[in-house]
C-alpha cells in the first residue's frame, strides 16, 4: 500500500510545520516523565542526607567527560541542521552521523561506567540513591538509544535527499536528551 | 521548506484517487491507516471491554447481594477472585471503555470530519496508537488468567499492597496488571500527539479557533490534559515495576522508599483523568444539546475558558484523595479550597447547557435524551462531590460507598450516558443507516431507571458507614442487618434488569445496520461538517476537490437572516 | 435510612456539617434540576415556532450565567469555613490525652495495645488484645496507629473517625468516646485478600467495667 500521505498533513493553520508542532508536544510530555521522577528523587534526596554518602561512589569524571560527549554531539546536530536548511543532504547525513557516534560513545562510556560501579556492589537494589541512580540513567540512556536509531533512518533518507526537514525535527529531540542529562549529572554526581 | 510541500500536496492529490479501491480485507480493515476504521477499531474495542466490565460487575453485585452463592456463569466467589473482579472492573471501565471510546473512537472519527480534513495528520503513528492500545488488551485479559489470578490491590494499586507478591498473592498478575496500564498510557500519548496537532494545524480554510465544534476542542483539551498528567505516573509505574520484579525500595519504607509517593504520582494523574474522561462527554453532549434544541451554544467561549480553567484547576486538588492517608494534616486545607472552587468552572459549564435550552425547540430524540439525561444525573454526581472535597466530611466518607456512588453518578453518565449520546447520535454517519427510535427508547429507560436504583441505594449504604472492596459484611456486624441487605439486592436487581436492556441495544444496532432506512448526508440537519458529506463517508472523506471551506461558528441555528432554522459551516454566504 | 449512633465528640460536628453541605447543594441541585426539566417542557417542539438567537454574549443575557457564578463561590465559602473548621478539630489540633492507645495494623488483624493499670504505654503491664479494643467512655484518648506491612486504614464509624496505617510510620490522632457500647472497628484501605475480614470490635465501657477488664487482663497475662 502506497503511503499516501493526507491533505491534513500538508496544512498548516498555525504556521508551524506539523512535525515540528508535535515534536514539542511529544517532548512536553516527556518534560511531564523525567520531571516526575526527578521531582520525586529530590523529594527523597532532601529526606534522605545520607544519601550523600551512597552518590559519593558515583563516577563524577566519567559522568563529566559523557556530558561533554552528549554536548558535542549536540553541537553536530545543530550544524546537520543548518546543513539541511541549506539542501546539503549528503552533509547533513554526514553530520548526523557524528552525532550518532557521540550517542554510541556515551553509551559505551555509560556500560564502562556501570560495570565498575555494579562490580563494586552497588547495584540496583543495593539501596534507594541506586534504585534512583539507575532507573533515571536509564531512562536517559533509552532516549539516547531511541534517538541514535531514529537519527540514522533519517541520516540515509538525507543521504539520497529526501525528507530534509526531519532533520531539524531530530535534533530538536536530540538537544532535549542533552537537556534531560544537563540535569540528571549535578543531580546524581555532583550533589554529595 | 515551501517547495517540499507544494510537491507533497501534488503526489497525495494523484496518490488518493487511485490508492484505495482495491485492497484485501487485512489491509482495509485490520491495518488501515485511515483515521474511521481505526475509530471503528477503538469503537468495537472498548465495546467489547464496556461488555466484560458490565460483566464483572454483574459477577461481584451478585456476590454482594447473595454472598456466597454460586454466581450463574462464574461460580463460587472467593475473596481473592472478588478483589481481582473489582480491580480490573474498575480499570477496564476507565482506561478501556471510558478512554478508548469517548477519545480515541470518537476523536478519532470526528475530528477530522469536523474540520474538515481527510485524515489525521500522522495516520501511521495513529494506527501505531491502536496497536498498542489493543496489546495492552490482550495483556490486560491475560493477566486474569496467570497464575495466582488477576491483580487485586484495587485500580488504584496502592504500595507496599502492589509493590510485592508476599502481599498480594498475585506477582504475575500485578505486574502484567501494571505492564497493561502502562501500554494503555503510551497508546493514548500516541493518539494525543495526533489529535492535538491536527486540530491546530489541519483544519478546514476558513475555520477560525472559535469555529469549531466544541466537541473536538474537548478532546483535544482533554489529550493535553492527560499528556501533561500521566508523565509523574509513567515515571512512577517504572518504578512501581522495578518494585515488583527487581526487588528495589521505592516505595518500601523499610529501605529509605516511600508508600505515599505513589498516592501522590497517581493522583496527580488521577484527578485529572477525570476530566480527560468528562470533558469528551461534555463537548458531545453540547453538540446534541445545540442540534435538537436548534440553538446556538450559550456562550461558546465560556464553555471552552471554563474548560480550560478546570483543567488547569485539576492539577492542584490531587490530594483530596488523600486527606486521611497521613499527609500533613495543614495541606489538607489547601486542598479542600482547590477542590470546591472547581465547582465553580464546572457548575458554569452545566449552567450554559441548561441555558441552552432556553428559546429552542426541542425535540426528544434518542440522542438528546440521552444528552439530557448526561446532565440531570451528572449533577448529582457532582454535587456530591462537594461532600467529598469538604475535608471534615471526607473523613467519615473517604472509602465508603458513598464515594462510590459519587463516582459512579460521575463516571456512568460520561462513559456509558456519553458514549450512548454520541453513538446513536453518529451512527447514521458512521453506518449509513437510522437507527430505530423506538427500540432506542425502550433502550434509553431500561437503562436511565434501573441505573438510579443502583445507585441511590448504594448513596444510602455509604452513609450507613458500608466501605469499600468488602466481599462479604458478614464480619461486620453493624453492616450486615438485613435493612442493609434490602439495598445491596435491590441495588443488584436493578443493574441485572440493566443489563437485561442492553440486548435491546445490541439487537438495535445489528438490525439498524442491516435493514435500517438509509441516512442520506444529513438527517439531523446539523451545521457541522461531518454532514456535508456522504454517509458513510468514503476513504478521504470528501472528494478532493471538495474538501471543504468554513464560513461561520458551529451553531448558528435559528439565526434570523436565514430561512431555515440551520446554517452549515461550509454554506458561503 | 441507616441510623448509625454518634459515639465521639465529634461525630456530632462531622454530621451537622454533612447536613449543612447537604442543604446548601441539595437547594442547587433542586434549583438546577427544576429548571432544566421545566425549559425541557416549556421550550418543547412545537410546529411552525422559530427559536431565540441568543448567544450569551449580551450583558442583561448573561447575568444568568455571571450571578449563579458568583453564588456558587459564595456558597463555597461557606462549606470550606465549615469543613475546615471540623477537619481542624479532628485532624489538626491534639487535646491532653487520659490515656494513650496504640494500633497495629497488620495482614489481616488489629492488635491493640492497651496501657494497662498505670496507665503509661510500653510498660510491663501493657494489655495487648487482638481484634478487641477496650475504652472507656468520657474519655480523651491518643492512638498511635502503625502498620506491619501494607497499608491499612484504622476506621470506626460510630466515632466518625478514619486514618490510614502506614508501615514505617506512627500517625497520632485523638478520640473521646461519648457514650458505652459495642462497635465495628473497620479496616477500609484494601489490604490484600484479607482485606474483608480484617474487622474489629471496639468496647466503650464505663469506669467500672473498664477497670474490671484491665484487672481480669493484667491477671491474665502476668507471667
Ligand atoms: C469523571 C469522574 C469524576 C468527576 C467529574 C468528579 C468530580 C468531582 N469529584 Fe470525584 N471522584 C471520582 C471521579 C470523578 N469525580 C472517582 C473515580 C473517585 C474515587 C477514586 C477511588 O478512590 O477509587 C472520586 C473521588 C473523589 C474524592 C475523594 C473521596 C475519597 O476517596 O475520600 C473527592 C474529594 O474531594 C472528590 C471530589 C470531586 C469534586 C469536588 C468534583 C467536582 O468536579 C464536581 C463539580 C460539580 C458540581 C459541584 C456540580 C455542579 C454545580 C452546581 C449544581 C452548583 C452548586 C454547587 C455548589 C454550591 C458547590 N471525588
Ligand atoms: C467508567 C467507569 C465505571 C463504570 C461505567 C462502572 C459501572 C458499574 N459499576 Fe463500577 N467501578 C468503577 C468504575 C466504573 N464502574 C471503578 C473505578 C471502581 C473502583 C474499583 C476499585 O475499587 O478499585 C468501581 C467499583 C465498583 C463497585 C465497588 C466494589 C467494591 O468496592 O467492593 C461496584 C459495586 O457495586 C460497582 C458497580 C458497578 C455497576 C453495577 C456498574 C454498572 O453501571 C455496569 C453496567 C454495565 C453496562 C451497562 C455495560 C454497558 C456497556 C456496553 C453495552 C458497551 C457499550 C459500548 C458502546 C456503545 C461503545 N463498581
Ligand atoms: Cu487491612 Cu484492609
Ligand atoms: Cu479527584
């Protein structure tokens, strides 16, 4: 079957192109996710001081150098962006495909990460600040698993110059993973 | 940016023409991309879900009213089963028969019809949507049927209760319980997206925001709601999960976790997901108010900022289901204060349906009675819900029956009122054929009448101090004499010849589907722009050519420039 | 209707304010209802009749819809002054106790500890009884109410009193019983299969009787 796409698509009443329109939506509810949880984790983290002791073995150089990753790979983003803008699909494919590598490089850096520390005994359930710790890491690293794979269909489509104007729309995403982690790392690694 | 859609425009224009004559019955039925069938899919869906929950029911009133007996087409009742029969009852009820209906179904299905597009703007992220909805049906069935039993730590699923098979009895059951409602949350996050974006982007030329019908405002508004409630719980459902099958401390006290912090997330969604559920019926009910009274709304604005101010009101009250879980008692009072100044949006909603009618010419058709209905037995609903909000009152009421008669004076006037309303409203739409007026009729007071005697007893027991998911009073001398008995059995009487009515309505709707009178465009003779095309419409809903283009707001009947007592949107002029 | 008997101080205030809310709702609710069906009868279909063309937007149109408004919010404030000021009473504020009670909450019993002949809680004469609580009337009473392991709600209807039981905390909250009897003593958050039985029986008696019990008690359990 032929995926014809509707009329309805090609409208806009707002002004806004509809992708873009629902990738805001789609991240406000994801604000509405990660806030729930951090919001609940600050609620316990200020019941809970001794905490501080259990977010002390947590690993703030790689945690450091991952957020630097995240942001690069950001900073590719914006210029496969610009590079779409412009027509330039191959560049642009290009471009997303760095982007891709910094998600596949901190998501290595992130495995490295947790086998030291499940090695060293802390482990999910070894108390609340590790149940935390890693379901909001987790969660995180889904988005960025999520991203990386969506990014690279659309990084092929770019390639042969179709659909250009998804890539704005994923980068949209993308700054928003690198967002979530803005807060999760002072969250979970710095606060001691 | 410009160019792509002009090229776009042009393949989809050729590409409809073509597309669609000659598919097999998979493609066309099972995975269609085209927002009616998905509707349908929604539609029979939560039909066949509203079936089991009446069921379910119909199981446990039995159990109540004749403890003990062997319920004819279950059997013995034992506790376990009774509280896994309440649970999922009231989580089908909700989250497969209230949602997947009112918004999904009849979202889907108008709101593109009534702005005057020819699908949804994303049709295949909105089949995804129906997928998931329908695994989570399956998953939700299925985990009647494990090992240990369906779950039974009520829909509310409170920890440590849910968070551990040592309590419940019933591990698989609750996690696969959990599982399902968490599927059922990202099926509706999906539809949502669509729903929204469409309505901002995709209407008709011409159609202003005050020109549209106030039901898809309603369910658009309703989308929002939930999209920007249901996060926390996502969040909080993974943990929950983690709890379950990880053996994390979330919510175990013991290990630095906390039990309230799961009331919180779920109420902060669950009141909120009141009004996902009210609104839709509102807006439907507005509009079958307006046609058969052929009136022009009373304050069309004011319906849609008393909407939204509810549903900005909703976010603040969550722990008004709360007040005696051990919050701090001084929170309380803010809350009862959120809580009674929502009745003030809500009343003002109600009061311009009433005022509606004033001047119009009403005619009883089975729809408006049932729009009527909505609004005289959802007041008591909701003045109730004023004893509820009243801190010093709640605290005898809290989990008694009176709270269930409350939301059942709530929730069956939206899911089952609204939903009938909206189906014997559009079904000339949808299928092309009228349904028959007088077996509705016989249908609408089977229904109306049996389901005050439900109720008002149950209001009756509540006072009487009768709480909540008990399978037998037997063990509670002060509620077991036989003045209390009466009730529970005229209570389960009522809904048996209830339920007995709606084989009237099953054998309308096959018969008015097969031998019905047709249709034709418009038999209400309504503005909207579902009726300027065919009945049932075809794929892409009006021919290309002829998609239409709006001149006037919805309701403008009897307008005194006009010969005839209606006005459609896309008339020029 | 269930007449159940007012056995606390407050069960009293708790009534009255259900009836004061049931009045001012019950004349809104009849008012609401009363119009709607009579404009239903009134405003009928009719052959040849045109309708009004009114949209609510016009000043001396709209006041019906402005002035129920403003009635609603005045008759809000009412009800919150009356729910606030029982809920103060019940939930808010701790008078001096007599005597001191605790209530454990587990799957699927009430333990009571009672405080025995000194009167003080945690001591070698305290009286724990299981799914039977002795009070005596006339007197203000603490509870401290605990849970073993899911959530309970530690409910007597009679006293018009309820509170949930949460593991890992104690919730203090107050009684004074104002006249003798027997009671149910309901569990009403659900708790598990058990849930239906998990009933209890609270015994208000007079000076003499309750002293009496707490003699025949303590002999009973001294080792
Ligand atoms: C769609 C369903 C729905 C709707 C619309 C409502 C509407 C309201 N509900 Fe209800 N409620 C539920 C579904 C719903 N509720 C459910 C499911 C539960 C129980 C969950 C569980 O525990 O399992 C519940 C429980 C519940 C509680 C908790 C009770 C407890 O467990 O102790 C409270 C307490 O405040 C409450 C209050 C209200 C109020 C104030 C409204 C208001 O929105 C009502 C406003 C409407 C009116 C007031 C009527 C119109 C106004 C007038 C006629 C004017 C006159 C009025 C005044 C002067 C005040 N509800
Ligand atoms: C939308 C919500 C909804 C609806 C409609 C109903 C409908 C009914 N409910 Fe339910 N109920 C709940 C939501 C709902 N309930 C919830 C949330 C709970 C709390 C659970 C808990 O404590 O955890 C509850 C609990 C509950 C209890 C308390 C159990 C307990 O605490 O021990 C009882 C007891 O009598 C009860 C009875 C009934 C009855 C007799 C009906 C009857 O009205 C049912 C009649 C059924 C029908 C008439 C079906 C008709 C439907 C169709 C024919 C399909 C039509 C579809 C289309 C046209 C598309 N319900
Ligand atoms: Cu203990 Cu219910
Ligand atoms: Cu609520």
């Amino acid at each position: 079957m032929a995926h014809a796409r509707p009329i309805a698509t090609t409208r806009s009443a707002t002004g806004i192109p509809t992708p873009r329109l629902a990738v805001w939506w789609i991240l406000a509810s994801e604000v509405v996710i990660f806030g729930g949880l951090l919001g609940a984790y600050l609620m316990h983290r200020i019941g809970h001081p001794e905490w501080a002791e259990a977010a002390s073995h947590t690993q703030t150089w790689i945690g450091a150098v991952n957020t630097f990753v995240l942001l690069t790979s950001s900073f590719t983003a914006v210029l496969a962006h610009q590079a779409a803008e412009k027509g330039k699909g191959k560049e642009a494919a290009k471009l997303l495909a760095f982007t891709i590598l910094g998600a596949l490089t901190f998501l290595v850096i992130k495995s490295y990460e947790w086998t030291i520390e499940i090695m060293a005994g802390y482990t999910i359930t070894a108390n609340t600040f590790w149940s935390f710790y890693y379901t909001a890491a987790g969660l995180h690293a889904l988005h960025v698993i999520a991203g990386a794979i969506i990014m690279g269909f659309i990084a092929v489509d770019a390639y042969r110059g179709r659909e250009l104007h998804r890539v704005e729309i994923i980068g949209i995403y993308w700054h928003f993973v690198d967002v979530v982690w803005i807060f999760l790392f002072p969250l979970l690694y710095i606060a001691k | 940016m410009a160019e792509t859609l002009a090229e776009v425009q042009k393949q989809e224009v050729h590409g409809h023409d073509h597309d669609h004559h000659d598919q097999g019955f998979v493609s066309k039925y099972i995975f269609s991309t085209d927002h009616k069938i998905i509707a349908m899919q929604y539609l029979f869906t939560g039909m066949l879900m509203g079936v089991i929950g009446g069921y379910m029911a119909y199981v446990f009133r039995m159990q109540l009213a004749f403890p003990g007996i062997s319920v004819p087409g279950f059997g013995q009742v034992s506790p376990g089963e009774y509280n896994s029969l309440i649970t999922n009852h009231g989580s089908i009820m909700i989250f497969w028969v209230a949602m997947p209906v009112l918004i999904a179904a009849f979202g889907n299905y108008l709101i593109p019809l009534m702005i005057g597009a020819d699908d949804m703007v994303f049709p295949r992220i909105n089949r995804l949507s129906f997928q998931v909805f329908f695994i989570s049906s399956v998953v939700l069935l299925l985990s009647l049927f494990v090992e240990g039993g369906g779950f039974g730590g009520a829909w509310t699923s409170y920890p440590p209760l849910s968070a551990s098979g040592d309590y419940n009895l019933t591990q698989l059951g609750a996690s696969l319980w959990l599982i399902a409602v968490a599927l059922e949350f990202v099926a509706f996050l999906l539809g949502g997206i669509n729903f929204i974006t469409t309505l901002m982007n995709s209407r008709a030329p011409g159609m202003k925001a005050y020109d549209i019908p106030m039901v898809c405002w309603m369910i658009v508004i309703a989308s929002i709601l939930f999209m920007l409630s249901v996060g926390p719980l996502l969040a909080g459902a993974v943990m929950l999960l983690f709890d379950q099958t990880l053996n994390t401390g979330f919510y175990d006290p013991a290990r630095g976790g906390d039990p309230i912090l799961w009331q919180h997330l779920f109420w902060f969604f669950g009141h909120p997901e009141v009004y996902v559920v009210l609104l839709p019926a509102i807006g439907i009910t507005v509009d079958v108010m307006a046609t058969f009274s052929r009136k022009k709304l009373f304050g069309y604005k004011l319906v849609l900022y008393t909407a939204v101010a509810t549903g900005v009101l909703s976010f603040f009250v969550w722990a008004h289901h709360q007040f005696i879980a051990g919050i701090d008692p001084r929170m309380a009072n803010v809350f009862t204060v959120t809580t009674l100044l929502i009745s003030v949006p809500i009343a003002e909603m109600l009061f311009v349906m009433i005022a509606t009618l004033y001047g119009g010419s009403i005619t009883l058709t089975t729809p408006m009675l049932w729009a009527l209905a909505f609004l005289a037995e959802f007041l008591i609903g909701g003045v109730t819900g004023i004893f509820l909000g009243a801190s010093g009152a709640d605290i005898y009421f809290h989990d008694t029956y009176f709270v269930l008669a409350h939301f059942h004076y709530t929730f069956f006037p939206i899911a089952i009122i609204g939903t009938f309303c909206a189906f014997t409203y559009w079904f000339p739409k949808m299928f092309g054929k009228m349904m028959n007026e007088t077996l509705g009729k016989i249908h609408f007071w089977g229904t109306i009448i049996p389901f005050n005697f439900i109720f008002i007893p149950l209001f009756v027991l509540g006072m009487g101090g009768q709480h909540r998911r008990i399978y037998n009073f037997e063990h509670f001398p002060e509620i077991a004499g036989p003045e209390y008995f009466q009730l529970r059995q005229i209570a389960t009487i009522a809904l048996l010849i209830m339920l007995a009515f709606q084989v009237v309505f099953f054998f309308n709707v096959v018969m008015s589907w097969w031998k019905g009178e047709k249709a034709g465009k418009n038999p209400w003779k309504a503005n909207t722009l579902e009726w300027t095309t065919e009945s049932p419409p075809p794929h892409g809903n009006w021919p290309v050519e002829e998609l239409p283009t709006v001149y006037r707001g919805p309701y403008e009947y009897g307008h005194p420039d006009r010969e005839e007592d209606y006005w459609p949107q896309n008339l020029p002029g | 209707m269930l007449e159940l008997v007012q056995a606390s101080t407050y069960a009293a205030d708790i009534d009255r304010l259900i009836l004061f809310i049931g009045v001012i709702v019950g004349v809104w609710f009849l008012l609401a209802e009363g119009i709607f069906f009579w404009l239903i009868w009134k405003f009928r279909a009719k052959p040849g009749e045109r309708t009004q063309y009114l949209d609510g937007t016009e000043k001396n149109v709209k006041k019906w819809i402005t002035i129920p408004h403003a009635l609603v919010l005045v008759c809000d404030v009412f009800i919150l002054v009356g729910a606030v000021s029982v809920w103060y009473d019940v939930k808010q504020q701790l008078p001096d106790a007599d005597s001191t009670i605790r209530v454990i909450g587990q799957q699927w019993a009430w333990t009571f500890q009672h405080p025995g002949a000194d009167n003080e809680l945690d001591t070698s004469d305290d009286i724990f009884t299981v799914n039977d609580l002795h009070v005596e009337v006339e007197k203000t009473y603490h509870f401290q109410l605990e849970s073993r392991d899911v959530l309970h709600s530690f409910s007597v209807p009679v006293f018009r009193l309820k509170q949930d039981a949460i593991p890992g905390r104690s919730i203090t909250g107050w009684f004074t019983p104002t006249r003798t009897g027997e009671h149910d003593v309901q569990c009403s958050e659900i708790c598990g299969i058990g849930h239906g039985v998990m009933a209890a029986r609270i015994h208000i008696e007079d000076a003499n009787t309750h002293a009496a019990w707490i003699t025949r008690s303590s002999a009973a359990t001294t080792p």
